[in-house]
C-alpha cells in the first residue's frame, strides 16, 4: 500500500475539461486500488456542499485562498507551505493541472495536458500566457515523472522540452457511459430543446469555452459558405461561456447576417450535455489545437458523428467516428459541414464507428493507466 496525495483543486474549481477529468479518474481510482491511501488536496477554502460531493476527505488550507497560493508558490517560487502540511506525508504527489506545488513526497508526478501556450499565444490572456511559459516548463523540470492526456502531447513535450520519452506516460480521459449514451426520449430531447433555444428543425452543435483556439469563427465563415453552396436548413448551436478575445465570434456572425441562424445557448450544464449531443445531426469540433478533445468522445458516445480539425490529439479521440478537415482553411470545414449535412448514410457509417471507438474510453481503464504511472514511478 502506498499513500498517495492528489490535487483535486481542478475537481472542485472546474466543471468542464480538467476538472471533469480529474473527477473521473478519481472516482475509478478509488475503485480500481482500495489498497492505496489517497489522500485529496484542496486549494483554498471549500464549502460543506463541496466536501459531500467529494469521494474522500478534502485536505484544504482554509486560512489561504488559491489565489494567494499561486501567487506564492509559482509567481514568487517560494517553496513554503508544502501541500504535505495539510495531507500528511505521502510516497508520491500527483499534480494534476500543469503546475507542481511544493511537497516532500518521494516521488512527485505531474500532469500537462496540453502545450496550447507555446503554439497559439492567444490561448490565454496574456498575463496567463507569460505565467504558463514560466512556471510550466518549471515545474516538468522538477517533476519525476510526467503525464501526458493523448500520444501527441506527449511527442509535444520530448520535441519541445526535450523530455526524455521514460519520463513521460500517456493517461486519456475517458467519458461516463452510464450518462454519455444516446438519448432517444423525445420529451427529454425538447425539453433541452427549449432550455437552451435550439429551435425545432436540424442542428449542429458545436462546444467549447469562446475563444481563439477554438475556432469559432472560421467554423461560422464555413458554415455561412455551406449554406450559400448547399442551402443546408440546419442551424448551428454554439455553446459554451466566453472566454477571451471572443468578439471576433459574435462579429463574424453580424458581419455574415447568420443571427437567427447561429445560436449561442452559452454554458451548457453536464446533466443536459448528453441530450444536446444527441439530438445533433452531428457535432463539430474544428479546434486548432487541444490535449485531449474530451466532448469529441462524449459526443462519440452519445452516438453523434464528428466533424474535427485533422491536427495535434484529435484523430486520436476521434477515431474512425470523424470526418477531419484542414481546420485552418474555411474551405475545407465547409466541404466537410457540406457532407455530414446532407449525407445521411455518412452520418450513420460514422456513428457506428464512433461509438464503437468511444466505447474505449472508460474512467476504468483511465484509471488503470494512473496507477501503471504511479508504479512505474515509484519503482524508479
């Protein structure tokens, strides 16, 4: 048995990405080795809601928000307080969100899920952009061993930073199959139909936090092309909140008069994520860059067809269940809006393939995956 300290600050900060992650492989961890003393670490204050949602005691520092502590640790590289001081001793301390606080732990990982910052500077704000180029490449340096969401973030990490392949291991999310399925319950799907605006006729969803990376504005140029060559009746959904530098977004879609045609629900709770999946003719997820490409498996699972950039993770969460374009050329997103649209036997080809690939993708066999990175390096 070993004891083995997280941070699962992401798990109760971030609803969507990293911490639906973090959540997950959690929960099947505690599962898959109750052999294990996990111990989960909290920065900042959490709430008595937040501590009965948890699925073990969350060690907090209640006198010290986050933010302090960021500011600590990675803005002024103090080494003090340790996450030790509020767990407890452990053999080994997994950081689960790009950046390593200080601890005494024998062995220490760290999970970076995406290089974002360093190929697209708009990624982020530019305060956090300059912040992630420092303290990330800081803490790989001082982590054993580091974990990597798909295959290319890993290859990203050995060209960029010239991590040494043995230090790195590839843990993939994985999506709830009990609550991502196809959804076929018609009162079910109007009534997230409804909540969210999505009208009566065909759509296409797209989701993801409003920002440049995402691509949303080449997505709707494209969109706008498809309609003009094939007088596709679909509208085109867009959820998620906004982020940054995402009014490009909203004046692609005035300047192209698609108003009551593009629609932005804005953030989509999870509970209803499988529904609006669902009820998508198909799904499209044009990003320029990403670590994982966690909704295009949930949207896999729901049964769904794809449409995704051919670039960095996305083949690898895709699979065989997406059509892939150049997610850099409006042309080729439209081609492929063109042909999901109005091919029907492409879409059903493509949703068997999908969910049969998605089906992979079990917190289960993430979580197995974990603990063969825990073993590995705590046997170096």
């Amino acid at each position: 048995m070993a004891t083995i300290a997280i941070d699962y600050t992401p798990a109760v900060r971030q609803q969507a990405g990293i911490g639906r992650i973090v959540r997950g492989q959690v929960q099947a961890l505690i599962q898959e080795a109750p052999q294990h003393d996990f111990r989960l670490f909290v920065a900042g204050p959490v709430t008595s809601q937040e501590r009965r949602d948890a699925p073990l005691p969350l060690h907090s520092t209640p006198f010290i928000s986050e933010r302090n502590l960021v500011r600590i640790w990675h803005r002024l590289d103090i080494p003090f307080p340790k996450v030790d001081w509020f767990t407890g001793r452990a053999e080994l301390f997994h950081a689960t969100d790009f950046v390593l606080p200080p601890s005494r732990a024998r062995v220490k990982l760290l999970t970076v899920h995406d290089l974002a910052f360093l190929f697209y500077p708009d990624a982020a704000m530019p305060s956090l952009h300059h912040y992630l180029n420092t303290v990330v490449p800081r803490s790989v340096a001082r982590a054993d061993h580091i974990l990597a969401d798909s295959q290319n973030t890993a290859q990203d990490l050995q060209e960029q930073w010239q991590v040494p392949p043995e230090r790195i291991s590839v843990v993939q999310g994985a999506v709830d199959h009990q609550r991502f399925r196809p959804i076929r319950d018609p009162e079910a799907l109007a009534r997230v139909r409804r909540r969210y605006g999505v009208g009566e006729g065909p759509y296409i969803l797209a989701l993801s936090r409003l920002e440049p990376r995402k691509n949303f504005a080449r997505l709707i140029q494209a969109y706008h092309r498809a309609r003009q060559e094939g007088r596709i009746p679909h509208r085109l959904i867009i959820g998620g909140s906004k982020g940054w530098l995402y009014h490009q977004i909203f004046a692609t879609v005035q300047e192209l008069g698609l108003t009551e045609q593009v629609h932005f629900p804005g953030f989509i709770a999870e509970e209803d994520l499988p529904v609006l999946y669902s009820g998508a003719d198909f799904f499209a997820y044009p990003s320029l860059y990403e670590g994982f490409g966690l909704p295009i498996v949930e949207a896999l699972a729901c049964g769904t067809p794809v449409l995704a950039g051919d670039n960095s993770c996305l083949p690898e969460a895709g699979g065989p269940g997406a059509l892939y374009v150049d997610a850099e050329q409006v042309e080729s997103i439209a081609e492929g809006l063109l042909r999901l649209a109005q091919d029907a036997s492409l879409r059903g080809q493509l949703r068997e393939a999908g969910l049969a690939h998605a089906a992979h993708f079990t917190w289960q066999r993430s979580a197995r995956q974990l603990l063969q990175a825990y073993e590995r390096a705590l046997a170096g």
